[in-house]
C-alpha cells in the first residue's frame, strides 16, 4: 500500500474517532486487505492515532459510566402518587 493510501486510512480512523467522541456513530471499519507494512514514514503518526483511540475510548467509557449512574439515580426516585408528570429531583440539597 502506498503512502497516500496509508495516509487515507490514517485519515478515516481520525474521523471516526472525532465524529465518536463528539457523540456521533462511526460507519463500520474493516482494515484494507492489501495493507502491507506502514511506511516508516507514517510510524509517528499511527502511534498518535492510537494514543487518541485509547484516550477516546476512556473517554466514553467514563461517559457511558456516568449515564449509567444517573440513570440509576433516576430510577431510584419513587413515582408520584397517581401522576403522570414529571417530578422535580433536588440535587442541591
């Protein structure tokens, strides 16, 4: 694979992390077949993108974690008596 096509890969997982992290859904990925070894050229920056998938994979593991605990909390709260409206959850205290 050429320089330019590692390039284009590099890209493409650039913007799914981006587009991930911002709360988007990625398309689906399947490594080129015909990858061949990355051009040392490209090494450092390869090694970029794979710190900011591991740093965007803590990231929405902490996100999903706090979702969960809210919805918890949420669904601690008892439902009013015989109302269909929302009630008003206090945090503050």
């Amino acid at each position: 694979m050429s320089l330019d096509a590692w390039s284009a890969v590099l890209d493409r997982l650039e913007a799914d992390i981006a587009l991930a992290v911002s709360g988007g859904f990625p398309p689906s990925w399947e490594p080129p077949r015909d990858a061949g070894p990355l051009p040392v050229a490209l090494e450092a920056r390869a090694r970029q993108v794979l710190d900011a998938q591991a740093d965007a994979m803590d990231l929405l593991a902490r996100l999903k974690n706090d979702a969960g605990s809210q919805l918890g909390a949420l669904a601690a709260v008892p439902p009013g008596p015989g109302s269909s409206r929302p009630l008003l959850l206090d945090v503050r205290g």
